[in-house]
C-alpha cells in the first residue's frame, strides 16, 4: 500500500526512519550499491521528501502499528442491524486503525492489500484494517463490533 511520509526520526544508532501516514515507521537508508538514498543524511533532504509515498509492506500484512489506543467501538451488529455502508466495499479514515472483532457465528473478511486477503473470521478473531484500504465484510449470521484506534496525542509540553 502506498502511503504518504509525513516526518522523519533518528532511531537509536541514528539511522533514519520514515513516519508514514498509516501510522507505521519506516528505515529509509542510502546503502549503495543496493539503495540509493544519499538525500536521507541532509535535512533539506528529508524536508523535500515529506509528502512523496513509500509501498508500506507492513499494511499489506495488515500489522497493527505500535502504541496506538481505542478511540471508539462500533457495534456490535448482527446481519440485520450491520450498517448499508458496511455492506459494501469501504474504506477507515485517515489516521485510523480499525480492529474487526468476531463476537459470534462466522464473517468473511476480503481486503485490497497486494496480495488480497480473503478469510473466513471465527469468534475471538480479531482482524486489523489498515486506513483507507477498502475492504469487504460478510454478515451471513454472527455477531461482530468493530474498534477504531488512533494514536494518542503526545503529552503535553513535547
Ligand atoms: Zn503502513
């Protein structure tokens, strides 16, 4: 999936790590011959690149970026009371995370990650969904709830 650099950190040996807009961090290293990155060591270099994209692997596996926490829970739904919007294809905000939880029953689970996903959820599955990637959910008969995380503001006076 790609996705937008919104800032760039040191890590702790002082190699250079990408903020990505779906909120996972990436190592962004010149490494000659193999990669050629010799802006990444200039902050005039790093500034130009804030706003280019990256393919972020980490989306496409649908890994669940560190430290965020729950803003809201959706649901639970059943096939009846399952929202129009969620019946069809669908996308998360920006920013936002959401966790597909299985309460009850069976739900299939489709996803537009290279390759797609296609399962078939089981009660206390819980399926992590990158934001703006659309997705598809099955409600045949079960029960799920969907969370929402976000990352906390950072505390105040940083
Ligand atoms: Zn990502």
């Amino acid at each position: 999936v790609l996705r937008t650099i919104t800032g760039f950190h040191a890590d702790e040996v002082g190699d250079w790590v990408a903020e990505l807009s779906c909120l996972h961090a990436q190592h962004v290293r010149h490494d000659p011959p193999f990669r050629l990155r010799p802006w990444v060591g200039s902050e005039a270099g790093r500034a130009g690149h804030v706003g280019t994209e990256l393919d972020c692997p980490l989306c496409d596996r649908a890994e669940l970026p560190a430290g965020l926490e729950l803003a809201r829970t959706a649901g639970p739904f059943d096939a009846s009371t399952l929202p129009a919007g969620l019946r069809r294809h669908h996308t998360v905000a920006t920013g936002t995370w959401g966790v597909l939880r299985v309460i009850e029953g069976t739900v299939r689970f489709s996803m537009r990650v290279e390759p797609p996903l296609d399962v078939v959820l089981r009660p206390g599955a819980a399926q992590p969904i990158p934001p703006g990637v659309a997705h598809l959910v099955e409600l045949d008969e079960g029960t799920i709830a969907v969370d929402f995380l976000r990352r906390p503001p950072p505390p105040a006076g940083s």
